[in-house]
C-alpha cells in the first residue's frame, strides 16, 4: 500500500514539471532510439559509471557497488567456458564495455558486436583498437546477415531486446548463427501484468517509463517465452534478479528525486537540455517503485539452441 501511495505522489511531482499526455504521446522508432543514445552519450557517464557498463548491476548482497554491473559478463564468461567456445557476438553492443572486458579474458576467442547506435558505438570503436580480437560493427540485430548460419557459440544482449519491435525476427536470426548447443544469453527488464490488469497509476507510470527510456512498450516475460520455444529454443536457465538490481535502480531515483524536488527549476530546464535527456528523470525516479510493486520484473533467461528440431 505504501508503494502504491509513493506511486502517486511521483506521478503528481512529474505532472508539475512535465506534460504527461505529450511524454505518453511519443512514438518510438529505431531512428528516435539512435537519436536518444546520441543525446545521451556524456550524460551516460556523468550519471550512471564512467566504466562504460551502462547497465543494472546486479546486487546480490543487496548493497550496490560498480564490480555488480559486471554480471552480464561473467555470466556470458561462465558459459564460455563451460562450452569451450571461440566465438561470441553481442546485440546492441553499445559501448562495447562487456564484449571488451570478455575479449581481455579470452585473448584466444574472438568477439563481434552490432548496435544501431554510432554514438554509443564510437566507444566500441575506440575500445577496439587496443585490442585484436574484438569487432565491433553499424548494423541492426534484427538482420544479421553479414554472419553465416552455425557461427557463435553464443549471442548474449543486456538490457536491449526491449527495444525490438519484431522479437520474432531476432530470435530465428539469433538461432540461425548459433552453433548447435549454443546459447542466447539475455538481461532485460519486462512487464508483469498485462495493461488490463494495471491500475491507472500503475498503466500511466509503466508507460512513462518505457517513453523515458526510448522503448516503445516493454514486454510480457512469458510472451518471449513463448516466442522463444516457437523458435525451437529450449529454457537452459532463468532467474529472477528483480530485487538485486533494485540497489541500482535506487542509485538513479535518488538522483531523479533532487530533480523533481525543486518543478520550477526544472521546468526551466525544460528550454536549454534535450527532452531525450530530461525524460531520463521520470525512468530513473519510477523504475524502483514499478519493480517493488510488482509491475516490472528483470529476468536473466538463457536459450538453448534446440538441435533435435533443426538440421544446420
């Protein structure tokens, strides 16, 4: 009850700095994403780690220090070794930190990235040069094409299958370069309840969130689920880690609250900053209430690519 009562209170401090309607109003597009991370490319290092791992760390101690946002990797580096791979490629690689911190582990493997987003990717880029067996490349993980079928004997993506649109699309082209017995590895946030079954509080904060975050709706965790089985997936391992990332999450609403604290100022910074900068506030101040009460959750799934149903 209290949750639900600090969710109100929220929605009517953003409503004193933004217009709701024209916030919910916005449609997302991979051009309007491009733009987003292009807007947000210091404002990334200043607010959330100058690491480059722009991700949710996961505290299992539920107390967040920087080495939790190493948890994507060492997940990734954990199936690395287990299947003795050489070949990994990452979807919307971003800043490359992951891929970067894994080509360092495994000199001998080689590891390729794609993502959409030039600005996020000139960090990629730079990392790239002092190493030689990272790729980082300009392209859109719902056709990967430039890749030959039975490639990689993993593709992970943290926190950035919620920007597709096509979900389908990207796991027939993920299990189509997968190795047999390879694996998807997959971190992201998903909703919980179907939009029915939300209050209107908890429908308008939801959707302020996804807006916030340039995601044009987040998705039922066991709609992928049931995509990724129709794609002859198997579930190798899931694990609810919705309260561990919460210490992150806290990290961003303390700094969101200071912004919402004072309308008048920050209304006015409504006339100098980007809206795709300023909207990061209302994610990072409702984000930890949303997952509290239920409504969001943040998975980690891995996929096994299904050999009995298909010959490549």
């Amino acid at each position: 009850m209290q949750s639900q009562t600090d969710l109100k209170q929220k929605l009517e401090n953003i409503s004193k700095v933004f217009k709701i309607e024209d916030v919910l109003s916005i449609k997302t597009s991979n051009e309007y994403t491009q733009k987003y991370y292009q807007v947000n490319k210091i404002p990334y290092s200043l607010f959330h780690t100058k690491t480059d791992l722009i991700y949710m760390g996961v505290s299992r101690d539920g107390i967040y220090k920087e080495k939790d946002l190493l948890e994507a990797a060492k997940t990734v580096e954990k199936y690395l070794k287990n299947l003795n791979g050489n070949k990994v490629l990452e979807l919307a690689t971003g800043r490359g930190a992951n891929s970067f911190y894994l080509a360092q582990k495994f000199p001998a493997a080689k590891f390729y990235g794609v993502d959409i987003s030039r600005g996020q990717l000139d960090f990629a880029f730079k990392k790239a040069k002092g190493i030689n067996n990272y790729f980082p490349n300009f392209g859109d993980y719902h056709d990967l094409s430039k890749f030959e079928s039975g490639t990689f004997d993993i593709v992970f993506v943290v926190e950035a299958l919620c920007y597709s649109m096509d979900n389908d699309k990207v796991l027939a082209e993920v299990y189509r370069v997968l190795k047999k017995n390879g694996v998807f590895i997959i971190f992201d946030g998903y909703l919980n309840k179907k939009i029915n079954q939300l209050t209107s509080d908890e429908k308008i904060a939801s959707g302020l969130t996804e807006k916030g975050m340039a995601v044009e709706k987040f998705e039922l965790y066991d709609s992928l689920i049931s995509k990724a089985k129709e794609n002859n997936f198997k579930i190798e391992f899931e694990e609810n880690v919705s309260q561990f990332v919460i210490p992150t999450m806290e990290r961003f609403e303390r700094k969101a609250a200071l912004f919402f604290k004072f309308p008048k100022l920050a209304k006015l910074s409504l006339y100098v900053f980007p809206k795709e900068f300023l909207y990061n506030a209302i994610s990072g101040y409702l984000s930890a209430t949303l997952m509290k009460i239920n409504v969001c959750s943040y998975m980690i799934t891995v996929l096994k690519k299904d050999n009995f149903l298909n010959n490549d």
